[in-house]
C-alpha cells in the first residue's frame, strides 16, 4: 500500500453528514481520548456509508480531494509525541 495512505476522519463537532474525497478510509469518531475504535470503512460500489460506531454518514464528492472535508476541519491529524 506503499503511497496510498489511508486517511482518517473524525467528527469532533457531531455533523450528521460528512463529505469526503475518498471511497476507502478510517473514521475514529471524536479526536481522542474520545475516538472510536477506528473503523475502516469502503464505500465499494456506493456513494455513501454510515460508521456503525458513531453513526456519522460520510459522502463521497468527487470534488473534493484526498485531505478535503466538507464541513471543513474533520481530517484526522495524529497529534506529534
């Protein structure tokens, strides 16, 4: 998988539906210590999939790319120790 890095979402704010410019992706709920099990989840043939954890709704916009989110602020970013 070498230069195909899965990112990963999450949705601090509680939107109830996020875009994104992906079909293949991890979502880790709220940043943490508030995450979720990060989930990985693949649109597949689909437009749209719901994580069974948090319940957010991602939609693909192809529009958008790879680290773009709509709302904006909701690419995961794994904080430096």
């Amino acid at each position: 998988m070498a230069g195909h890095p899965i990112h990963h979402f999450q949705n601090d704010a509680g939107h109830p539906t996020i875009k994104v410019g992906v079909t293949k992706f991890m979502c880790v709920g709220a940043n943490p210590p508030f995450d979720h099990p990060h989930e990985y989840l693949d649109m597949g043939d689909s437009s749209e999939i719901v994580c069974p954890y948090c319940s957010t709704l991602y939609k693909y916009d192809e529009t958008l790319n790879a680290e773009q989110t709509e709302p904006e602020g909701c690419l995961y970013v794994a904080a430096a120790v």
